[in-house]
C-alpha cells in the first residue's frame, strides 16, 4: 500500500566498458546501449515491473561535479596527482556497514596510501582521464567519475536527501555502499543515507560466485 518512486541507475562508462570496447571495436556508449537494451528484454520477458526512472551516468555528470564541489569545499575530499579523492579518515563512522577497520584493513595489506593518495583506503570521486579515453571537462582536469559518486549524485536527484531502502548486491556491501554512504552523508549532513539495506545473495556455482569475470556464467 505504500506508494514508491523506484529508481535503478546505468553506469554506462568504466574502466570495464572502456577496455571492452576497445576489444569489439565498439564505442563505449554502444556497448553500454547494447547491454542495456538486452537487459530491459530480460526483465520484459520475466515480468519485472519498471523502475520509475533510469538515469544514466553520462547524462548525469552536472550533478556528480556538484558533489565533488561540495565534498571539496567541506574539507571531505582532496585533489591529488590523478584526481579527486574522498577523505575517508575525515568521516569517523566510516565502517558502520560493512564492520571494516581503516587501520587494521591498511595493516592487513601493507600498502601505504600509493600515489596521489594520502590514506590507501581513499577512493575517487573524479579520475583523470588517460590517453584515448572519454573524458568531461572539470575544474579538476579532464577526466570522469569515480564508481561511487555517481550513484550518490542519482540518488539525490531523483530520490532526496535520504533513501527509504537501498537495495543491491552483497559483493556490494563494502566497499561500494559502505563510500556512498561516507560521501552521502558528508555532503548532506544527514544520517542516514538509506534507512534500510537490501542485500542479496550470490548465485554459486560450486564454491565460487558466478560472473562475468570468471567466465561461469550458465
């Protein structure tokens, strides 16, 4: 009886699409286009209702500029050799999803923070484009999103300040949802980003997940 505004976001530009693309001599947007036109016939074909909006991240990249403004005015982000990056110790509650520990997570790889980057954990908002790759003018360079950004800029647009239930994948929970939320809740000044979690599970093929980067797929 509830009435619900869903919305189910694209990102139709990564490092994956990029390097695939170049595999098939296709464009990014038409390897993007592509996937999502078969996806909307599988959903059609189970009978999955629609979503009430699918914003895409190329035709988003307005508000996802607004974020990082506003992250980097805060004192929550920092620009470095290769991009914007998110400030995760700038955020003490960074962990409360996933139960992840910055400084035993760093321990436990031995890596120190790796260039441009003042903390390894830190992760992009915006990347610096290289040679042969899409890119959008910013005042940080040319360059494009960074994975999580995006999401949190969509959500805000078509959504609010605050989601109800944000639901996805539980290979998402960290660090996916865990830097939304650090990034959303920064931005906003609001806690919490998404009320209530919905996480589902894998489907395995014997001890291992199945996906496209392990080639299982059945």
């Amino acid at each position: 009886g509830c009435q619900v505004r869903h919305v189910q976001n694209f990102t139709d530009i990564d490092d994956k699409i990029i390097n695939r693309a170049r595999q098939t001599g296709k464009t990014p947007s038409e390897l993007a286009q592509q996937h999502i036109t078969n996806y909307f016939r599988d959903m059609d074909t189970l009978r999955i209702e629609r979503a009430d909006f699918y914003p895409r991240v190329t035709e988003e990249i307005a508000k996802i500029q607004e974020l990082v403004e506003g992250l980097l005015s805060k004192g929550y982000a920092y620009q470095g050799t290769d991009g914007v990056y998110f400030r995760v110790k700038s955020f003490p509650l960074y962990g409360k999803l996933s139960n992840v520990d910055l400084s035993a997570a760093e321990a436990r790889t031995g890596e120190g923070p790796g260039e441009g980057k003042e903390h390894s954990m830190d992760f992009a908002l915006w990347k610096a484009s290289k040679p042969g790759e899409p890119y959008w003018e910013s005042p940080w360079g040319n360059g494009r999103p960074g994975w999580h950004i995006e999401c949190s800029a969509m959500s805000l647009k078509y959504i609010g300040l605050q989601i109800d239930i944000h639901g996805g994948g539980q290979d998402l929970i960290f660090p996916h949802h865990e830097n939304e939320i650090a990034q959303s809740e920064c931005y906003t000044g609001l806690s919490p980003f998404a009320k209530y979690w919905m996480h589902n599970g894998m489907v395995m093929v014997g001890e291992d997940k199945m996906s496209k980067s392990l080639g299982n797929l059945i």
